[in-house]
C-alpha cells in the first residue's frame, strides 16, 4: 500500500527564520520518515511582493540551500519549485470556477489589508491585487494537484487548507466523483508560535526575526538584543513569564531547561547570563546546518540540478491529475472519425 502524501511549501522572501524552521521546515522533514513527502518553494505567490527578478532568484536559492541543510534528501522526497510545475496554474484556473468570492472576502490575509487600508483612512482595495485576493486559490492548487493528505501548518494557516477542502468539496460535488483529494492540516501545538526579538509572534512584518542561518557574531548579537524586564542581577527571575526562556525551551534539552530555570529561581543571574546561555544551545543546533547551507550557496549548479530533477518527477504526478480532470470537465474532445 502506497504512503499518504504530506506537502509544504515556503515562499522565497528571504532567508528563514527561527520560526519558519520550528513551525514549517522541521515538522516537514519530520513527516518524511512517515508519508510521501513533497516540498515546494512558493515562487508565485511571492510575486505578490516581489518585483526585483534578482532578489526572487537569490531568495529561491537561499529556500532551497535552508530545505538541503536543514535535512532534505532529494533522493528519497520530492523537492521543487512552484514555477517549474505548469499544472499548477492551469489546476488554479479550473478551481477559480468553483471558488466563491464570499470564500475569498473571509481570508484572513486580504481582511488584514482592508482594516490597515481603514485605520489610513483609505478605500478598502487599496493596494490590494488579485494575487493577494486569490492567494488562497492558489494555495488550494498547490496542494490538490498532487493528491495531499496532510499539510503541515502554523496555527493561522489552518484556513487555507480549510479552503482548500471548501474548493476540492465543491468540484467533486459537481462531477459526483472524489476527483480531489481532501487534505487535513498538521500543527504541531508545541511550536505554535515562535516569539521573536520582542515578544510578539516572529515576524518578518514585525522585524523582531532571528534568522537561520546567521554568522555566529550576528546570532549572539541578536540574542543579546531579546527584550527583557528591568530586574536586576541579585533579583528572582520567573522563567515562564521570560522572553530568553521561552526560546530556549524550544533547543534546550530537558535537563538544560531544569539547570537554567533553577538559576533564575534561586536570584544571582542578570540577564546576560541567559542570553548567552540561548546563544550557546541555539548554535550548537545551528551550526552544522549552517556549514552545509554556506557550502551549497558556493555550488548552485548542484542546487540547479536538484530543483530540475524534482521538476521532472513533479510534472509527472501533475499531468496525471490534470489529464483526469481535463476528461472529467470536458476539456478533451473524442472524435469518431
């Protein structure tokens, strides 16, 4: 019996975050001991908000170099680019047919840009394009077109693939038969949210991220910048109400996590203390994804050959499903001459 198939995709709008890696990049390659697992970096929709092709193309290699480091095998799952794979966008335009715009008015992203639109006195569509509208089509196709069963998500993404369901539901309906595969979300509840430099959620729209993949200096650097209260050395520290403690929990050990709380219990430790205490644990995690994510940056031929073979294998799987569909709908004419 065949696994069941687990997709995700990340757009390339930049080097990953600590929260990219512990709320999409991990859970993924944790899924592959288990399912057939497919990963995409999300081109197209980063063309929402990125119009420098030299910036798109740096920003893909650097999403493929985080994938390869972070664990990825191309030689046993399936890695590609969102672009290379036509089907998608052709998969995109059927669904749109059965797509309400009642559905897209509810998506939180496009709500999120009609009240900023709002406190600025604006019109509600200002700035706003049909990629951003539509995102969540494409969302949808990304995932149907090959068959997923599960999609491993941060909390606020369960939507999209709550519309992807909506969507892969309304053209089965309409053809009586299960042509779409119903995905289900995956969320990991112990890294729901990663807390950035100030406490809120790690955001690159908040500027308070910690990149992956950065040189040791500029890792402490950041670590040192983690916003803390004002008590001083000699005073008791609570570790649960801490921004420091917080993200350590999710790269210390067990053990390390007991040693550190009872440090700030027992009063004496300033807060450069455990600063550098996150520092130490995140770049023993870091370091060697860093060394090999440095190295595949200096080959991106290899990078190259890797995405075009996942391209190769991922058409393959997409034109059997568009073939299926495109009989279903009516779109292939059969002559009896």
């Amino acid at each position: 019996m065949s696994k069941q198939v687990a997709l995700t995709g990340i757009k390339p709008t930049g080097m990953p975050h600590l929260g990219n890696y512990l709320g999409a990049i991990k859970p993924a390659l944790e899924l592959a001991e288990k399912y057939d697992a497919r990963y995409f970096i999300a081109d197209y929709h980063s063309l929402n908000t990125i119009k420098d092709p030299e910036m798109l193309r740096n920003y893909t290699y650097e999403i493929a170099a985080c994938w390869l480091a972070c664990g990825l095998d191309p030689s046993k799952t399936l890695i590609y680019r969102q672009s290379d794979v036509p089907e998608t966008f052709e998969l995109t335009t059927m669904i749109m047919a059965f797509t309400t715009k009642g559905l897209m008015n509810r998506a939180h992203a496009y709500k999120a840009q009609v009240d900023v639109n709002k406190e600025k006195g604006k019109p509600e569509d200002h700035n706003i394009n049909m990629g951003l509208y539509t995102y969540p089509v494409l969302m949808a196709a990304d995932i149907l077109l090959f068959d997923t069963n599960y999609v491993p998500v941060g909390k606020d993404q369960v939507q999209h693939i709550e519309m992807a369901v909506d969507i892969a539901e309304a053209v089965n309906r309409a053809y009586n038969k299960e042509l779409l595969t119903l995905p289900k979300p995956v969320v990991s509840e112990s890294t729901q949210v990663v807390i950035g430099l100030d406490g809120r959620k790690m955001s690159k729209s908040y500027d308070n991220t910690i990149a992956l993949f950065l040189p040791e200096k500029k890792l402490k650097k950041l670590c040192n910048k983690i916003v803390t209260n004002s008590q001083a050395v000699e005073e008791v520290k609570d570790p649960e109400t801490c921004n420091v403690f917080t993200l350590y929990k999710l790269f210390a050990t067990e053990e390390e996590q007991a040693s550190l709380a009872a440090k700030y219990r027992a009063g004496g430790m300033g807060w450069g203390e455990a600063k550098a205490e996150l520092f130490r644990v995140l770049n023993e995690t870091i370091s060697p994804m860093r060394d090999k994510y440095d190295s595949l940056m200096e080959d991106k031929a290899y990078i190259d050959k890797v995405l075009a073979d996942g391209a190769e294998r991922a058409r393959e799987l997409a034109k059997a499903k568009i073939a299926l569909l495109r009989r279903t709908m009516g779109f292939e004419l059969h002559s009896n001459n």
